[in-house]
C-alpha cells in the first residue's frame, strides 16, 4: 500500500471495492461526484477527501484504515454465489425474486427484532439504480452481485 504524508492511499483497481468506499462516505455526509469513470479515478477522489480533512496525519491513517476495512466487509464474496452464476434458471429465478420482492434489512429472528420494533425493509431494487431489464444470465447474475453490495446486509 502506497503512502503520502504518512497516510495510507485508497487504491482504484476493484470498482466494487470503490463504490463501497463512495457508499460509505456519502452516509457520513461526504460530498463527492455522482460516479467516476474507473477505479483510479475514484480513489483519486477518495484520497483527496481524506487529504483535505483537517486533521494530524494519525487521524487521517485511521480514517484510511477505518475506510477499507469497512468496505471490504460491506462486500459479498462472489465464492458464495458462484452456484448462481453456473445455474441460468436459477440466476433468473433469483434476479426475478430480488426485482420484484421487498425484503427486511435485517435478519427477522426473535433475538434481533423485538416485538415492539418494526423490522425496516432494505432498499427496493428499483431504488438503487440497477437495470430493469438485463439482457442475458450474465448481466442478470452482475445486476444481484450491484444488489448486494448496495443494500448493506449484515453478515451474520
């Protein structure tokens, strides 16, 4: 990992590791651009954000650090839908599912949700900028990974 200052530097080669870091910095209230064009580019942004913060060079690392981690764990490993990818049937049967259901934010078990505590539903698909109409099983399969990695589910 490449460092400046003695800060830590967001590297752009994985876009679904960037937009994380954009998904993460946006609910902190972060102003950035709408989308970047690559993945350099978008750790270009992200590291000049954290460059511009005000603060000790030691705040800035943890922040980095603080960053990537939360970001890496925000991401479902393709390993484990590596069955959908191989399956046409079952990619459109799950893609159809995602597209047209509402599901709970989190996980509805007795010991997470009280009775007196409404579960909240995740965001609709249709709310989170991905296709309506994917053209093929392959387009279908990358739509639920976007799927994932945007509605924030806790692994557990």
């Amino acid at each position: 990992m490449i460092k400046i200052n003695g800060v830590s530097q967001v590297e752009g080669n994985d876009n679904r590791f960037i937009e994380s870091c954009f998904r993460i910095l946006q609910l902190q209230n972060v102003q950035l651009p709408a989308s970047f064009d690559t993945p350099a580019e978008g750790a270009r942004v992200i590291n000049q954000v954290i460059a511009s913060r005000g603060v000790d060079p030691k705040e800035k690392e943890q922040m980095v650090q603080s960053l990537i981690t939360e970001a890496k764990q925000a991401l479902l490993f393709l390993g484990e839908l590596s069955w959908l990818q191989d399956d046409e049937r079952a990619c459109y049967f799950f893609w159809a599912s995602i597209y047209l259901d509402k599901y709970n934010s989190t996980p509805n078990h007795p010991t997470i949700t009280s009775l007196v505590q409404q579960p909240q539903n995740a965001p609709l698909y249709s709310q989170l900028g991905l296709k309506s109409n994917p053209s093929n099983s392959i387009e279908r399969f990358n739509e639920v990974i976007k799927y994932f990695d945007r509605v924030r589910q806790p692994k557990k």
